[in-house]
C-alpha cells in the first residue's frame, strides 16, 4: 500500500518565551546589524518640501465590484472573556474612511483597528480583544502608518482588493506597521507575536519618491501569523529605494500568493524559519535579500527582470548571518545573478550558506549561483532547469562533509504532484458564494461566550449547514462543548479571528479512553471538508482530550485545514493560566506529583488509520509554555501527551507549514 506525506517545515519544536526573556547572542548581533544597515527606514520621514500629493493608480470602483458575503453577513461575534459589549467586526468606513483616494484615512483605519482598549502599545499580548477589521473596495489614502494591533485579521475585499496609498508626503517606518518601535524594542517580543493575519490589500507606494526609504509593511512575527494576496506597488525607477516586505525577526512564519513590483529589494528579510509560496518579484534590484536566519523554504517563488534574485552573502565569508534557504519548484527570468552567496566551504556554522534547489528553472540568468570568488553555479542565456543541487554540509550517512553541486533529486510520488509541482490549494474564501450560502453558529442558538454548554446546538446547525451544502460561519467567541462534535462530509467552516471550540468536563478528563473534542468523519466514511480560522482548546483537567480527529477517506480533491490551531492552556478562560499552572523551577517532578489539574490534552491531532487525502496549510498545535494574557507573559507547567499522530496507511497527507510544540511527544 503506498502512502505519502508531504512536510515543509513540519514537527518542529520552538520555543516560545521572548527574545527581550531568553535572549540568543548570535540572533541579537545579526537583528542588530540589519536595524543598523537599514536606519533610514525605521526612521523614515518625507523630505523636506515633499508635498501630500498622490501619483494616478487605479482606483476600484466599489459599485463594480462583486459582494463580498463577509462584509454584508449580520456580525454577532463576541470575545467571551473581554470587555462587555467587545466590537469584534470593524468595517473601516464605520469609522470615518472613506476609500475615495483622496481624503486622509489614516485617523479613522487606525481608530477601527483601535478602539475598545485593545493590545496596543505597552500591552504584552492578549486574547481577550480579537478583530477583523475590513475594507471594502476603494482606495484608502494615508499619511503615516496603520499600526496593526495584537490578535488582528485585516482582510480586504478579494472581488476588488483595495488599495493602501501612500501619499507623497507620507513619513513613518511601513504604510502597515505591526509592531512598532516605540523605544528601542519592538512593542511585542517578535517570537510572541501569534494569531494575525493580513490578506486581500495592495500597497501602493508610488507617490512616494522613488529615492525615499520607505517600507510598504513591517512584519516580524512568529507562529499562526499569515500574509496571502497582497501586492506591492513600488518604485521601478533608476535608483529606487523603496522595500516591500521588512522582517528583522521572529520565530516562524508563512506568506503566500503575493507580487512585489519594483522596488530597491522587494523582500528584506530576517526570522528563525518561515516558509514562502507563490511569491512573484518583478523589476526589482534585488528581489529578496536575507539578513539572517536559521531554515526559509521558499516554493514557487518566481522572479523577472531582477538585477539580483536571492542575496544571502550577508556577514561575509567570516561570519555568514544566513543559515540555509531551500527553494522548490521556482523559476528566474531574465535576472543576471540567481542567488549571490558568501558561502565557502570553512564558513563558520554547521548551516551557514547552505543552498538547496530542487526543480528550479531559469531563462535568461547568465549566473545561477555567484560566491565570494565568482560563478559557482553557472546559469545560461537559454531556459535550463535544476533538478537537485546544493551546497553545504551532507551526511551520506556518515558527516559533515562538504557539498556544493548536483546530487541525486528526491523522489516525487505523483499522488503528491499537481503536473510536475508539489500540489498546494490556497485558503478558499468564499467569494465568489451569494450571502444566502451561508448559515451562522450564534443566529443558530449556539452562545459563544465560554460559558454555555454550547454542544447540542452546535451538532444541531453543523448537521443543516452539512445537508445543504452550506458554509458554517462560526462567529467570533469560544463555544464550549461537553462531547464531542462530529464534522460530517461536505462541512465547511470559517471563523471569525480564531473562533474557538473549547472542551470542558468530565467525558473529556480520562487518558485512559480517550476522546475527540472534534471528530471529522467516522471511520471507513468517505467524503471532503474544509475548515479555516479557528482554534480548538481546552479547558481545565481534560487529560484524555484528543482535540482534533481526522477519520475520513477520499479521492480527488483533499479536505483542506487552513490556519487551524490547537492551543492547550496559556489564555483567559482555560483554567490553566499563571493562576492555575505557575511554573515550578524548584520543584522535581518527580518525586513530587504532576499537579492534575494540569493535564490537558491527551493528543492535538490524530489521522487515523482508514483516513487519506487531507490537505494542511499553516497549522500550530501548541501547548502553552505561557500565559498570553499575563503582562509578564510568565511561563506555566502543563502536561500533554502528543501532537500530531499519523497513523493513516492510505496516504495522501500534506502537511505544509506544520508546528506541533511542546507536547511530551511530538
């Protein structure tokens, strides 16, 4: 029987305290060094006599653009442990935007994304002031920068994605910034920044001069963040200095489904480990460059007219900063250098420099990869394509040894192949779907607020929205169970920023008959589902809770999990925050007992035998190693057996962009 699973930074491990608690030397020094090279944008103003004048782009014309169902569905969503009367849903024209291209909206997005108290500026990290906040179609003139909040999903609509335009007098270090310097530090210790989400914007930054160091989003974050269909209109100009992306750190992350046009660099990035796919760069100086890492894959990543494609050579051959970038299924066009290195064989670091390419082609790119002393892979004026070539350490078993060429590519089972690439299946959102497609949990009788047993009529409105072919919406709040909820063939479910489930009780608190808070399927039953946005969590002793568990078999298109997260302890209303769980440095266990209490989880995940076909995209099963919602963001004792368990026999799983943290057994 053959079976496949395909992984893209999978099963890791990651801690998560904050760099500013648990600070790593060698990430400070090249965090430093890139903020240094690039002062002139965190601290960009306009120049002098630049006037608020705005450059002609095009403008959507909300009228022609198709509804969107997210902007007109009744919002209901709460957050169940926050401040009375929480406003979860802002449409940004509520708040005075107008998105005609030409009055200042800056004051009224920032106060849509604001209001409510809010984690903002001195607040460590919460869960207790989720938002989505919306734009229709239009375009949104600003001044200075939108400061993304905590725990935030700015989604635009994707039928006419609107446009963030940047004035000409425009000062400040990104048009979206999402973690200010308010002092020397960033606002949220970047390896914390968790549950945010930005999709369906461009950034236009046109009217900026092209000679200005200006940023179009400032981004470090770490695990369950996201940015998908976006696009960034910069400077093509001799001499431009404009960036799209800016990440100087941060502990994961994932992108997709994104154009940078023009541009100095298009991407100046530096982060513990990410993944990037469907990137496209055009007529840029340098498409992406690399001030430090540990592991970036990057996959279908294509780049035009470029001067350079991938720099990495930062910190030299003395002291290389990046660690590694494996590139898949990708191609270069018409870009004189592929990827510049500083890599040579005695570069310190076991990691330092190192290249993998497997199936990447290139047209027109006289050099592929250039070294410290020249062409170390050579390109050509023709088309040519690289099926396995690296360089680095190897371990064939035995190692290291050093590796810079070609060697054998890896094998590629169709049953994972879309043609000759990995298949991949991007979020749905559902836009092309009328608003009467649609059913709600909270119009449905379900509460939401962590406190009513919300299983009976939760089960009620799965089952319609399965029978008439609807998506569910689960509107903002934390609906909490007693038993389980089965996810029957032809569900959809879409949150509202992390809707959560969150079991509690008895029926969940035995290891030694375990149960699934969620159930997808029952076993030997065929069928497809998607789901996105949510979280399922626990609450309280529920030591024999197995909070997700995949049953289902089928063929043809796979169900699909999109930014679905387990999360066990860590937040207001699970029972198992500081209060509960504190930390015990001093305290062996044993010969001291676990403290029950703290038993949380018996597995996050479990794909079972007869299961196959499931496609997962950005998925974080953590089990708290600290309380989101303490200001000190202390660290606890909680106890979960697994994280993800595969024991499907059939094949096919995907598992793209896949963390499983902190669980006694990965």
């Amino acid at each position: 029987m053959h079976f496949s699973v395909y992984t893209f930074v999978s099963l890791a491990v990651f801690h998560h305290a904050t760099s500013y608690q648990f600070p790593i030397p060698k990430v400070e020094v090249a965090v430093e060094s890139m903020l240094h090279n690039l002062s002139a944008y965190t601290t960009y103003k306009a120049p002098p006599g630049v006037q608020n004048h705005t450059t002609p782009s095009f403008v959507p014309n909300p009228e022609a653009a198709a509804p969107y169902w997210l902007e007109n569905i009744n919002h209901q969503g709460i957050s169940a442990f926050g401040p009375n009367g929480y406003t979860v849903f802002r449409n940004v024209k509520n708040y005075g935007a107008t998105g005609n291209g030409v009055t200042d909206d800056t004051a009224a997005i920032n106060a849509a994304i604001s209001a409510g108290g809010r984690c903002g500026q001195g607040c460590t990290s919460s869960t207790k002031t989720p938002a989505v906040v919306y734009f229709p179609a239009g375009t949104y003139l600003i001044s200075s920068p939108i400061v993304d909040y905590y725990y935030t999903q700015i989604i635009g609509n994707p039928n006419a994605m609107p446009v963030l335009k940047a004035s000409g007098g425009f000062s400040g270090f990104a048009l979206i910034d999402a973690d200010p310097y308010y002092t020397s530090n960033l606002n949220w210790g970047s390896t914390n920044v968790f549950y945010r989400q930005v999709r369906n914007l461009v950034f236009d930054m046109t009217s900026i001069p092209s000679g200005s160091a200006a940023t179009g989003i400032h981004w470090p974050t770490a695990q369950a963040t996201s940015l998908q269909n976006v696009v960034f209109q910069m400077s093509a100009a001799a001499g431009t200095q404009h960036v799209g992306l800016f990440i100087e750190s941060g502990s994961a992350g994932f992108m997709r489904d994104i154009v940078f046009n023009g541009g100095l660099k298009g991407a100046a990035i530096g982060n513990q480990q990410f993944t990037m796919r469907n990137m496209t760069f055009n007529n840029a100086v340098t498409a992406i460059s690399h001030y430090w890492d540990w592991g970036w894959t990057y996959e279908g990543i294509n780049i035009n007219n470029c001067g350079t494609g991938i720099s990495i050579d930062a910190g030299g051959t003395s002291s290389p900063e990046v660690g590694s970038i494996t590139l898949i299924d990708s191609y270069f066009t018409n870009t004189p250098v592929g990827i510049s290195t500083a890599y040579v064989p005695s570069s310190n670091g076991f990691t330092a420099g190192s290249v993998i390419l497997e199936n990447v082609g290139i047209t027109n790119v006289p050099v592929m990869v250039r070294g410290p002393s020249g062409t170390t892979l050579g390109g050509t004026t023709g088309s040519t394509t690289f099926a396995a070539w690296g360089q680095g350490h190897q371990y064939t078993p035995n190692g290291p040894t050093s590796l810079q060429g070609t060697f054998a590519p890896n094998s590629r089972p169709a049953s994972l192949l879309s043609g000759s690439q990995y298949y991949q299946r991007a979020k749905p959102q559902y836009n092309n779907l009328p608003l009467s497609s649609f059913q709600s949990t909270r119009s449905s009788g379900c509460a939401g607020n962590g406190v009513t047993d919300d299983t009976y009529a939760l089960q009620q409105v799965i089952n319609n929205a399965a029978a008439a072919g609807a998506v569910l919406f689960w509107d903002a709040g934390t609906y909490r169970v007693t038993s389980t909820l089965s996810m029957p063939p032809n569900s959809k479910w879409v949150g509202e920023s992390y809707s959560v489930i969150m079991s509690s009780g008895s029926y969940f608190n035995n290891m030694n008959s375990p149960q699934p808070v969620v159930r997808i399927g029952n076993s030997g039953q065929t069928g497809q589902v998607e789901w996105s946005d949510m979280i399922v969590s626990t609450q309280g002793p529920q030591a024999g809770a197995t909070l997700i568990e995949f049953n289902l078999a089928a063929s043809g298109t796979p169900s699909g999990f999109w930014d679905v997260h387990t999360r066990i302890g860590g937040f207001t209303g699970s029972s198992l925050s500081v209060a509960n769980c504190p930390k015990t440095p001093g305290t062996a266990t044993p010969p001291a007992a676990v403290n029950s209490n703290c038993i949380s989880g018996y597995m996050a995940m479990h794909v079972t035998p007869t299961a196959s076909n499931l496609y997962m995209e950005n998925n974080w099963f953590w089990t708290a190693d600290h309380d989101i919602d303490d200001p000190s963001n202390t660290q606890l004792t909680i106890y979960a057996g697994r994280g993800l368990y595969i024991e499907s026999t059939a094949g096919t799983i995907w598992l793209y962009v896949l963390y499983s943290d902190l669980h006694s057994t990965l």
